[in-house]
C-alpha cells in the first residue's frame, strides 16, 4: 500500500498513514500496530511474535507464537482456547467450562462441581462432587461407583455389586440371588 503520510517521534516510534485509511504504528522495541480503515479492526504484533486482534465487534483474539495457542475473548464473555496439540476449551461467562481433547473426548465441567465426560465411543462419565460415579456404556450397561460399593447393571436386569469388603452380590434378571464373600466362597444362592 501506498504511504500517504509518515512520522516519526522522538521515543523511536513511527506512524504510517496508508492511502486506503489504514495506520501503522511501528514500535523501537520490533512490535507493530495496524489500525484498519474502519478505524475498529486493531492488530497488534508483538516482538515475540505473539499476535492481538480485536474485530469491531469487540472481540479479542490472541495468538500466543510459543505455546501455538490461540485464545479468543467474544464480546458476551465467552472464552475460546485453542492448543496446537488440538484441544479447544470454552469457558462460558456463568462458569461452565467444556474441554474437547485431541481424542474427541468431551468434557464438561459444571460450576456446582459436576463433571461429565462423553467419549468417542459414546460411553457417558459423570463425577458428583462427592467422589460418586456414574458410567454409562454405548452397550447399554451402567456402572455406578460410590465409596461403599462398584455396581454394574446389565441390559438383562442383572446386577453384580462389590462391596469394598470383597463380597459380591449377583441378581439375576431371573429373581436369583448368589452372594460370595471376599475369597469368592459362594455363601447364599437362591437358584430358581
């Protein structure tokens, strides 16, 4: 682009003013500024190669060269970050964060302390604050997790439960019943 006009400053900085309305702010340190035409559009380019946009809907978009990361803030407070290893966090402005992994895992952690998980496969992870843990298999059985117990539930209406002792409980979509203790000793079976 053609300079309309140049000047230059005591402190080292010189200021460019394009024939198509944009201005250049040159800085003694190696950063630079470009003001767009339409007087919002601002990019500043750091000496470090770092990189700031803000659009003229006054969203903010930093790209950090080191890390290869850009971190992009939209005017209604969303957050946006991108990692060069592929990962993509949103923070929402009530506090929700949700974080997808180069695997395409999904995570969603919730202000109240929950946390949820959708792996690629479709197998749903929800954590409580209290440690309890709920997983859902795409091959329709369920797993819960508490601190007194791990209990699987089948598609069949079986259910199997490990107590943190080592005993076992089976029921059977049947109505049977079989407990084992620790050792895997059979102590009870109701066999129908």
């Amino acid at each position: 682009e053609e300079i309309e006009r140049e000047t230059a400053y005591p402190d080292g900085k010189v200021e460019q003013v394009l024939k198509n309305g944009c201005h250049l702010v040159f800085f003694p340190n190696g950063t630079w500024k470009k003001v767009g035409s339409d007087g919002k559009t601002v990019t500043i380019t750091f000496f470090n190669g770092d990189v700031k946009q803000i659009m003229p809907d006054q969203t903010v978009i930093y790209y950090y060269a080191d890390a290869k990361t850009t971190h992009t803030t939209y005017s209604d407070g969303l957050e946006v970050l991108q990692f060069s290893n592929g990962q993509i966090e949103k923070h929402y402005p009530d506090g929700k964060k949700e974080i997808t992994f180069p695997d395409q895992t999904i995570k969603n952690l919730f202000t109240d302390g929950q946390e949820e998980s959708i792996l690629p496969d479709g197998t749903i992870v929800r954590v409580q604050p209290d440690g309890s843990k709920t997983i859902e298999f795409n091959n329709g059985q369920r797993e819960l997790h508490t601190s007194q117990f791990k209990r699987r539930e089948y598609p069949d209406g079986s259910v199997k439960t490990v107590y943190m002792n080592g005993q076992q409980e089976t029921k059977y979509g049947s109505g049977r019943v079989r407990v084992k203790d620790k050792d895997g000793n059979i102590i009870m079976d109701t066999k129908l």
